[in-house]
C-alpha cells in the first residue's frame, strides 16, 4: 500500500513537473466535440467543466453539430470535465495545458446506456460554433519560466527582480538608496527589459508578500503579440477567480542576532533589520460569476548609518581610508563651518514601503459569453532616509546625504466580448504613473577630498571622501503613461487554426527637474589643499530647464497559432512597433555650423519583427492514473524557435536632448579648473546661497581653465533601438524509468543596435606621450595642464571652444550570448531528496565598430551562485528544489 501511495504521489508530481501552468491570468477556452458510438455528432449535451484548484464550475451544452465551448476569462490551465445526456453514459475525464496551448480540446465520445456498438471514426470538418471566451497567450518555444519567492531571503519577497535572478542567465543588479531592484538579462542592460501586469505595461518592481498573483519572466516568445521588450519580460498575472475562499496573512523578520558576518562586516555596520507584514486574499462575490482578489504587504528595513563618524578603524581601514585621515578631515570641516551632520538627519539607514494589489472580475454565469470585466489596481510608495546618490555612506559624513521616495501605480480596466460572427475581443486600457523626489539635507557646494592613506597591514591606499551638499540629490521626475490594447482571436471549426491580431497604442509623457550641481562642487587633491582653500576645479549648473517630452508608440501584430496534429503546435507571424516622438529638442545652428551635426533628430522609426516557434509533444507516459480520467503527461517535449525582438524605450529616451540644446535656454555651467578656480568661502554659504560662486576665478572667460560653454546631446541620424535576434532550442522530460527529470536548453542572443555615446566636438590630436606609462597619448597641450594639482582643462581638447562636450548617442555596437543549460532532478516523494543539479555555460561578445573581444557576464544561476565575468563560463550547483 505505502509502495502504491509513493508510485501515486510520483505521478502528481511529475505531472507538476512536466505540465505545469506559467501564466495563471490566461484566458482559457475549452473547445470540443460530442459524439455518438456512430461518431454523429450528438446535440443537447450538458457539458460541465471545474477548474481544479479554485473549483468554479461553467456549463454549455452541444449544439446541432455536437461542438460546445466554455471559456474561464481567469483560467487556471486545469479542469474537470463531466458530460451527461439521456440515453447515454456519463463521462468525466480531466484536461490539462501541458504546452500553452491556445485551445484546450475536449473532445469525446459517449457511449449509449442501451447498448455499446463498434466505434466508426469519420473525419470530416463539421460548421464552425460560435467561440467563447478567450484562450491565452501559447508559450510554444518554452521561454516563459515561472517566479517565486520560495528560496529568496526574508526581507526579498515579493521583489521581481529578485526572483528573475534565480532563473539562469539573469543576473540581479541591486538598486542604490533604496531604489527597485533590477536585473540584466543575457547581458543585456536593464533597460531593455518590461514588466506587464494583466497585459499591460507597468513600472511595478515589488509585489505584497502574500500577493494572489502569479509571476514568469520570459527571454523570448514566438507569440507576435508579445513585444517592447529585448532582454526579458517579467509577466504578472493575477490569479483566477475562485468559488472557494482563501485568506492568507505572513509575517517575516531579520535581526542582526540572527546574521552571520565577520569582523570587518560587523566593523561596517552591514548588519541590518527588516520587518515584513502582509496579508491576502481572493474569493467569490457571487458564486461563479464575480470575484475579488486582493493583498497588501508593509516592509521596514534599517541598519546603523556606517560613516565617517562612527565606523571604526578596522571599518575604515577595510575601506581603504586611515583613521588619523578621518580625524583631520573632521577637524578641518570644524574649522571651516562645514556640518558634518544635523540634527534633523536620522542615524539610520532606514527605508519604508508599502505595496498594494487589487482587482475584481466580473464574469458572465453559464458558459462565459457576454461582456466580462476585470478592474484592477496594483502600487507601490517609499521612502528613504540617508540616501548617498550612489556612493559610499562610508566614506561620506552624514550630512552629505539626503531623504529620497518613490512611488508608482497602475489602474486598469479589462473587457472582453464576441462580436459579429464569433471573434473574440478583449480590450484592456490602462493608466501608469510613476514618481521620484530626493531632496539633500544640506544646500551647500559638494566637497571631495584625495585622501592617500597607509593602513596599518602596511599597503596604502587612494579614496575621495565626500562632505558639503550633495550636487545629485535635489531633484525630481514624474512619468505617466495611457494605454489602450486590443486582442482579436477566431478560431477555426476543426480547432486546429488560431487566428490573432493585436494593436496596441500608448501615449508616454515625462517631466523632470533634475538641477544637478545646482551650489556648485570643489575638488581637492589632498587634505592640505582643503585646509588651505586651494581646489583643484570647480563646477556648477547655473540653471536648467524643467524637462519635459511625450512620445506616442504603437505596436500591431498578426499571428497563427496551428495545431497539424494533436502533437505538434506551430505559431508564427509577424509584428510591427513604431514610436513617434511629440516633442523635440531646439535646433542649435552652431552645431551645425561648427560641427556639421544636427541636434533636432529624435530616433522615430518602425520595425517589423517576425517570429516562429513550435512544440512538438510526443509519446505519453505508461503510468498509473492517481484518479479515474485525470491527465497523463507526454513522454517529453521538445520546443524551439527563433525571432526578433524589438525594445522601444520611454519617451525620458530624449531628456538629455531636449534639456542640452546649447541654447542660452537649456542647461548652462561654468568649469573652473586650476588657476581658475575660485577660493571657496565655507562659512559665508550656509543660509546664504548668493555667496556661492556664478563664475571663474578669472571672470570666467579668461584662459584655457576657464569654461562657460554650454554641453549638447544629440542623436546620431542612423540611431535605432535596441533589437535582439533570438533562437532556442528546448528538450525536456523523465529518464531512467521516470526516477529523474531532465531538460536540456540551448539558446543563442544577437544583440543589435546597443547603445553608446561618443564626444563629437573631441579633437582627438596627440599632443605627446607618457614614456612612463607605455606611450599613453595625452590630448591637451603642456599649457592646458595645472602644474600645481595636475588637472587637464578640457576645454583645450576641443574641436570649437564655442561648446563643450558634443555627446552624440549612437547604436553601432553589437554582442551576441549563448546559454547552454542542463537540468536535472528527482522525481520522488521523499523530501529529503529533493535537490536540483544543474551545469550552465553563458559567453557574451561585444562587438564595436570592427573590433570584437571576449568579455565576462556575470550571472546568477538557479542555485544561487554568482560566477565570475573573465571568459566562457560553466559552473555546477545543487539546490533544495521544492516539490
């Protein structure tokens, strides 16, 4: 009996393993045809479907030719089907998505209560039933891989970015001042990765805790209707509507007593706490018709500030910097009435956040025709104390810090509705909004100091250490986004063609008031040059414009999604994005007369995006049923494909266009370097910001180290966005007698159009050469350089001195990556034997203008090890893998 209940348990479990469901917000259609044991077809069949987990039950019944069709506009990918009528033989079986397949087929037959006869098989295409409600996205090459928090940390549930990094080729980037997480995906930059929810784009990067949502991330897919993106695409995706009532509340905590760290760790402060709260549910509002889903979760870390006031000398030599050094910067900024700290500044690092999830469905009864309605709403708010801009809080007095909060949101409204003769449309619109104040503690001139340091192992040491105002924390930036989209499906009356088109349109608006620099910023070579007022530069933003810039994109799609045989599904077709910006930047006719380049171009175009993918299933497994007509899994599969996949960035894309045009109204600053520079006055700015220098030492104009040309961005006239051709090729299922599970993945990433900038007003002549240091050229004449702190005035490199840097963006370089990846698992009942072994190999390559070299990705694998950038990478790892 014990050996029989294991085999059992084996079964559900590989069934998990092999079939289980990615997106739990697809929109299912059940489809199928009732005969009798003549194989004519038999009308007036009560069909009954019930999702497995949420147990919601829908009806329809045969029409003349024998077809019905229920759809589950929040489907789960799993039902039981029971089918009655007099004169014949109840039936009940179960029917599984094992591929992501556009139609869930339940086709039957019944035999007669009266007498059983010899089945007769006739094929013939019967008139097409009217389809009802929606089948979801086919993920039919296998990209889409499911998210969860299960083996992340306490304090990183419910982060997204957090998850992805668990699937191979992904690597986390860790956002700074208690900004969102984010990740790189086949080496590719962050932003060219999306996150949708329910369909449409989203800035969201967190979820609640105990969220009734379901996450995957996808590197590629051979669905046309799925675009804006090139790295990779994190899906969230509410779940179904249940007729059972579920309530779920979590509480998660980290204490420093509870974490590990060695002497210099703890010397650093890095021990923290956080706190979680968080609490869900969804249920019905009325049995098998409407339904809630909805969570919340509060989150609270915090940690003592480290800097350089209270780290101690093990901590500041670990960090390269001597304890002697700190106390004379200390006593120097006493001196000179430059705050260390406030009063007003918390000793703590702290961040605050909540998220909140919500959405209600309201579905038609009977079998899901008719108008149905999804409105949800899904945020998030932050806040942060002692934010450093990126640098180190260490070698920073807390006074140079400063507070910072984030916020975003997305309400959204979905229906769907068969129009006309059968074609199914769900409409989805949407508003997303997002938002970013920081705000210094000080408005004062920023200060860095060169401090060479020898630390008591006997090596020395360089670092800058920061005092004053912060000159990137007085800032702020909204953007929103409008979206309207539409999916059209009509499926064939064989079921063997799915038929999609989708449009999509979006109206992207952004402001931003990022004054950087705004006191200004002094730089020293040594602390005796800052206690003897001498600095070697200094800059500062005079003014700059409140940016601001819209763009309009628009994306349409044509696809087929074809079934030639119950074991093999195709889809293919082809996608088109285009983007339109609505605002330009002032053209500046000195660049043009100077440099021969325009500054008004904005990168408008179109592109086309083709794509084709398959699954082929084949074989089915010679098992037991864990119950009478449940769903047995194939023998393995096998997917693949290839495409391209296109990336449009926000309309924020042009901000440094729009906002440095050259022009007398954009951003203007003046750059003091030696001799230029003027003597600072510490103890006259405080309260009184007039004080602060608007000019050179030499009235700004007159040498070399004097600079007050304005800064341009511009596009390069061939610029394009980001695009990526991808293929893969998939191979999955059990070995040896069903005792281990394997999968063998291979997938190749040509990564085009990769951003970069060059400085075009650059003259690029060498002047002359450092012998010493292996002939390194050096661009700026003997007179260009400051004899006493060794600083090049740029302004000498220059092709017209009527302007400073010329960054003109550009998107002629290129990689390619390629991901080999093996799994392989258990398949058993005993949980302590339940590991994941898995060997991976990722090379990227940049290529750049002719020149190609080999250079290092750094990725996190699915059991948590980091490998090393350098060359082509392989590694092995084993990892509790939860059944």
């Amino acid at each position: 009996m014990i050996m029989r209940r294991l085999a059992v348990l084996a079964v559900v479990i590989l069934c998990a393993v092999l079939t289980r469901p990615l997106s739990a917000q697809q929109m299912d259609v059940i489809r199928g045809r009732v005969t009798g044991p003549d194989s004519q077809p038999i009308s007036g069949v009560n069909v009954r479907a019930t999702s497995y987990s949420g147990q919601v039950s829908k009806s329809a019944k045969t029409d003349k030719n024998g077809r019905f069709a229920i759809t589950y506009p929040t489907g789960e990918g799993d039902y039981w089907l029971e089918y009655a009528a007099i004169g014949y033989l109840p039936k009940r079986f179960e029917i599984k998505r094992v591929a992501d397949e556009e139609i869930l087929l339940a086709d039957t037959r019944m035999q007669s209560s009266i007498a059983t006869l010899e089945a007769v098989n006739v094929s013939a295409n019967a008139p097409r039933a009217l389809v009802n409600r929606n089948g979801g996205t086919a993920n039919v090459g296998g990209g889409e891989k499911p998210l969860t928090s299960a083996n992340l940390p306490p304090d990183q549930l419910g982060n997204l970015a957090a998850m992805a990094a668990g699937i191979p080729g992904i690597q986390l980037i860790p956002g700074l001042d208690g900004a969102a997480d984010m990740f790189s995906a086949l080496g590719l930059s962050a932003d060219q990765n999306s996150t949708t929810v329910n369909g449409l784009g989203s800035g969201v990067s967190a979820l609640p805790p105990d969220a009734q949502v379901q996450a995957s991330v996808l590197t590629y897919s051979y669905d046309p209707g799925i675009g804006n993106f090139s790295g990779a695409r994190i899906s969230l995706n509410t779940l179904p509507g249940s007729n059972i009532s579920f309530r779920q509340a979590s509480t998660n905590g980290v204490t420093p007593e509870l974490e590990f760290a060695d002497d210099v760790a703890n010397a650093q402060n890095q021990k923290y706490t956080n706190i979680q709260l968080g609490a869900g549910g969804r249920g019905p509002i009325s049995m098998d018709k409407n339904f809630y889903n909805s969570s919340f979760g509060l989150t609270r870390t915090f940690k003592d500030l480290p800097s350089l006031l209270n780290t101690s000398e093990l901590g500041l030599s670990s960090a390269g910097v001597a304890r002697d050094s700190v106390n004379r910067l200390i006593s120097i900024l006493s001196n000179k009435s430059i705050p260390s700290t406030i009063s007003s500044a918390p000793s703590l690092q702290q961040t605050d956040g909540i998220t909140v999830q919500a959405n209600v469905d309201l579905q038609p009864g009977s079998n899901g025709t008719g108008h149905a309605l999804t409105l949800g709403y899904i945020g998030n708010y932050s806040q942060s104390q002692q934010v450093t801009g990126g640098q180190n809080s260490l070698l920073t007095v807390p006074a140079h810090n400063g507070e910072s909060s984030r916020w975003g949101g997305l309400v959204s409204l979905r229906h769907t509705n068969y129009f006309w003769f059968g074609i199914l449309s769900n409409t989805s619109i949407g508003y997303n909004f997002s938002g970013t104040d920081n705000t210094p503690y000080l408005r004062l001139p920023a200060g860095s100091v060169r401090v060479n340091s020898d630390l008591p192992d006997g090596s020395s040491a360089v670092r800058v250490l920061s005092f004053g105002g912060h000159p990137a924390l007085d800032l702020s930036q909204r953007n929103q986004t409008a979206e309207i989209s539409n999916e059209m499906r009509w499926y064939a009356g064989n079921n063997r063609h799915a038929v999609k088109l989708t449009t999509d349109l979006r109206r992207e608006q952004f402001t931003n008031n990022q004054f950087f620099n705004p006191y200004g910023t002094f730089t020293f070579n040594s602390l005796a040059d800052l206690q003897a007022g001498t600095a070697a530069s200094f800059s500062r933003t005079l003014s700059a414009p409140k940016g601001a810039g819209s763009q309009v994109t628009a994306a349409a799609s044509l696809g087929d999604y074809w079934r030639p045989s119950s074991a093999v599904q195709l889809q293919y077709g082809v996608r088109v994005d285009g983007n339109k910006f609505l605002t330009t930047p002032e053209h500046n006719q000195l660049v043009a007369d100077r440099l021969g380049l325009t500054n008004e171009k904005v990168p408008n175009k179109v592109y086309v995006s083709p794509r084709v993918g398959f699954t082929w299933i084949y074989g089915t497994q010679n098992q037991i049923q864990f119950a009478p007509g449940s769903a047995i899994p194939p023998r393995a599969l096998i997917q693949g494909g290839a495409g391209a996949f296109q990336n449009l960035r926000a309309s924020d894309l042009i901000s440094g266009a729009v906002n440095n045009s050259g022009l007398a109204s954009s951003t203007q600053q003046i750059v003091c370097t030696g001799p230029a520079t003027p003597t600072p006055a510490w103890n006259t700015y405080g309260g009184n910001t007039g004080a602060i220098p608007n000019a050179c030492a030499d009235g700004s104009s007159g040498t070399v180290f004097s600079n007050t040309t304005p800064s341009v961005s511009l596009f390069d006239p061939n610029y394009e966005q980001t695009r990526v051709w991808r293929a893969n090729l998939n191979w999955s299922g059990p070995i040896l007698d069903n005792r281990f599970a394997m999968g063998v993945s291979g997938v190749y990433s040509l990564n085009l159009n990769q951003q970069d900038a060059i400085d075009r007003n650059f003259r690029g002549i060498t002047r002359f050469s450092l012998d010493n240091e292996g002939g390194r050229p050096v661009f700026a004449n003997v007179s260009a350089i400051d004899p006493l702190s060794g600083v090049i005035a740029s302004r000498d490199t220059r092709i017209t001195t009527d302007l400073s840097r010329v960054s003109e963006s550009r998107s002629d370089m290129r990689s390619d990556a390629r991901q080999l990846l093996i799994t392989l698992r258990p398949i058993t009942a005993n949980p302590k034997l339940r590991w994941n072994l898995s060997y991976q190999m990722l090379a990227l390559r940049d290529k750049y203008r002719g020149f190609s070299s080999t250079v290092g990705v750094p990725f996190a694998s699915q059991w948590g090890q980091s490998l090393q950038p350098g060359r082509h990478q392989v590694g092995f790892g084993m990892s509790d893998f939860p059944i």
